[in-house]
C-alpha cells in the first residue's frame, strides 16, 4: 500500500499573505534592525579589545567568548525570563500584539548582542591585517587616537571585513526561528500555526522555506561578488 503527498494549492494561496506578513514585520524587522546593531557593536568590542589596558580587555575578552559559545536559543530564554520578566516588563500589556512587538525587542537584542561577538571578531582580523605602516604613519603625523581610528584604520578595516559581515547578517537572518524559544511569531511560527490548524504542514513549510531562499539567495551571491571586488 503507497501513500503520496498532495500539494493543496488553496491552502497555498490561503497561507501566503500570511507568512508574507510574519516575514516582513517581524523576520525581516528582526534581521535589519539586528544587524545594523550588532555591526556596531561588534566595532566598539574590537576598539575595545584592542584599546583597554589588558586585565580589562581579558576580562571582555572572556565575557565575549562566553556570548559567542552559548546557544542562542538559551540566552533568549534567560534575557526573557531570567531578566525581564522578573521586572514586570512583560506585564499588564494591551493584548497579544503589544506581547509579540515586546518580545521582538528582546530579541533584536539578545540577536545583536550574540552576533556582535562574531563581527568583533571579523573586525579583529581586519585590524590586524592591516600593516604596522598605517600605525607609524598617523603616529608619525601626531594624528589623535580617536582621529586614527576613524580616518586611517577603520575604513580600511571595514574594506576587508565588510564580506564577512554580511555573511554573519545571513546567519542571522536563518537563526530568526530560534525566536519561537520565546514566542515571538516569525514567519516559520505562523507557518506552522497555520499547518497546524489545517492539520497540513508541507505548503506552509515549503513557503517559508522558499521566502528564506528567495530572500537569502541573491544577498549570499551578491557577498561573494563584493568579497572578490573588494580583494583587488
């Protein structure tokens, strides 16, 4: 005895303005916003990492490390419910919306502090790439630290690790379900949602799974473009 999946196409075609809807409020706002965060925050670390006296910069050393070797599905859990809830930050809300528009914060948080940890770590590597030359000449020119660092070593820093930024945005972006852990509805949640209420979980899947490509796709070719123009 055979069995075979049918493709339902009205429940596609019922399905998709919603997963739509949960991939550009939340999933995408989730990635963009992240991003740019932990981008920044990941400069000030390696700044950091380089500029502390060196118990300090062991210190954040080590805290980074740490961020950078949990799972994230725990530290959303822990911010959540270990640190915010306790506050009543999560009480006495207007409905589920005003709920979900919460925990997204919380997750655009924890999400670009995780990620942080990672593109210090890419702008470490194109700090130090960068030759003693650079260094010597802005001493040389009595160039102010502050003024160094903005004019003379992070441009070039970023020339070179600019590529691999975009790719830990990518990762990112693909570990956006991880915000079902604190019930955020992203889009893999209302797909399943929705499969679940029909008791059909192949055209929702395949939607969201195809949205992430779709989305995805292009960004990675178009990072690996800017990696081979920029080697030159």
């Amino acid at each position: 005895m055979s069995s075979s999946v049918k493709w339902d196409w009205s429940l596609a075609n019922e399905a998709f303005p919603d997963i739509l809807k949960a991939f550009l409020e939340v999933t995408l706002l989730v990635t963009v916003a992240a991003s740019i965060l932990s981008a920044l925050l990941g400069l000030v670390w390696a700044v950091a990492l380089r500029e502390l006296p060196g118990p300090l910069s062991k210190v954040l050393g080590w805290l980074l490390g740490v961020i950078r070797m949990t799972p994230l599905p725990l530290q959303l859990l822990i911010v959540t419910y270990g640190i915010v809830t306790p506050q009543g930050w999560l009480a006495h809300l207007d409905g589920p919306d005003q709920l979900n528009h919460r925990l997204m914060i919380i997750g655009i948080v924890v999400f670009a502090v995780h990620y942080s940890t990672y593109m210090a770590e890419s702008y470490r590597a194109g700090i130090e790439s960068l030759p003693k030359g650079q260094w010597e000449a802005a001493t040389a020119l009595s160039l102010p630290q502050s003024r160094t660092w903005r004019v003379v070593i992070i441009p070039q820093a970023l020339r070179a690790t600019l590529p691999s930024l975009g790719n830990w945005a990518i990762a990112m972006f693909k570990d956006t379900p991880y915000l079902l852990a604190i019930g955020v509805i992203e889009m893999v949640t209302q797909a399943r949602q929705i499969g679940g209420d029909h008791f059909d979980y192949i055209e929702v899947f395949t939607i969201a799974g195809l949205i992430f490509l779709v989305a995805s796709y292009p960004t990675a070719i178009l990072m690996r473009r800017l990696e081979k123009k920029l080697a030159y």
